[in-house]
C-alpha cells in the first residue's frame, strides 16, 4: 500500500522538489498540493492522507494553526514539519502540539524519503542538525567557555511570561508572537509546572521578581 501525503509550501519551486524527491520512491504517492494554509486544511479534510508535509510559515493560516486543527480533528494523520526555521522555540511548539517530524530544508532527498517511512510507521523524527540546536539550547551547552547553568524557562515561555505580565490575554499574546492561542495556553502550563505556581498574579509577581519583565 502506498503511503499518501499532502505537501503545503508556499513556494511552487520547492513543492516541485518535495514532490520530485518523493515520486523517486514507488510506495509514496504524493495526492495533493497546497499554497496556504487554508488550502492545505482543505486537502488534509478531502484526502485524509497518511502523512501531512508541512512549511510553517505560509499565508491564510500558520503551519502551527493547520498543525493543531489536523490533531483535533483528524488524529489518525502524521504530520512532518519542513522548515527553514532553525528555532529550538518553533521546534518545540511543534513537537508538543503533536508533530511526528520536524525537517530543515536543507533535508536531502533521501532523508526526507525515509523522515515520511519513519513517521508513518509511528516513529519521530527531527533533523539532527535542529536536534543538535535544541540540546545546546536547553541543556545550556557551550563551547570554548564551558558549560552555563541552564534556564528555568525557555526563551519563549519567557516571552510568554513577560506578555502576560504586561497584562496581555492569551489572545494578545498569540498575536504578538505569530502563535496560536492554544500554544500561548501549551507554554504556560509549562511555566506553572516549572515555578509551581498557578495563578496568573502569581505568575505576574514572579516575573518581576526575577526581572523577566
């Protein structure tokens, strides 16, 4: 059986090399092709495939907003991020919203081949350039220097903290960092389970206390 997948990209040149890369193996079938996010939940709804293959940064919707609408409302898809954004912040958010992959695009044809085997088998799987980013991020490895403490919070949950802080809803938040609502709520609830507190005062208070703000 075929493995289906929908590619979403905004760029027709580099849906073209997706679909080139892919074509080369004959149990992928690519059925559809989407240049937003909007067309690219449609085509998740029409086609149900297998695997999803999506760019985070596209007009209409987010690939973060088409990435948590498929989780809810179609779970039974894999869905493989390919990106250009080498964010431990977006790599993150991706993973905890249900990504089963998350791909630089610099990902060469075969490994893009297998990532799309992997993740509809069940596996996960992130390019080991952004796995790399993500370990020196928060495990605070460095080199030359030696080793830094690492942080309570990640840079975005800071950032959320900080907005929050300010006064800002989750709504205001959301817009403010080109993050949907339901990850502003993902982030938070990592806050409270790293500071231990659970109020919104509560976390304000610490915020300035630990000069977040």
């Amino acid at each position: 059986m075929n493995i289906r997948v929908v590619i979403a990209d905004d760029f027709p040149l580099v849906r073209a090399g997706m679909v080139g890369a892919l074509a080369q193996d004959p149990g992928i079938e690519v059925v559809a092709e989407a240049g937003d996010g909007v067309s690219a939940l449609e085509l998740a709804r029409t086609h149900e495939p297998d695997v999803l293959l999506l760019d985070l940064r596209m007009p209409g919707l987010t690939g973060m907003s088409v990435l948590e609408h498929v989780r809810r409302e179609l779970p039974r898809i894999r869905v493989v991020i390919m990106t250009a954004s080498g964010s431990a912040d977006n790599l993150l958010d991706a993973i905890t919203a249900g990504a089963a992959g998350y791909l630089d695009k610099r990902t060469s044809a075969e490994g893009l081949r297998q990532a799309i085997i992997s993740a509809h088998g069940g596996g996960s799987v992130v390019s080991p350039e952004l796995a790399t980013h993500l370990l020196r991020e928060f495990s605070g490895a460095r080199t030359g220097d030696g080793p830094r403490v690492r942080p309570v919070l990640s840079r975005r949950e800071s950032s959320v903290l900080r907005l929050l802080a300010n006064g800002s809803t989750d709504d205001e938040i959301a817009a403010e960092l080109f993050i949907s609502p339901r990850t502003v709520q993902n982030h938070l609830h990592r806050v409270r389970e790293k500071i231990g507190l659970r109020r919104r005062a509560d976390l304000t208070r610490w915020a300035v206390q630990h000069a977040i703000l």
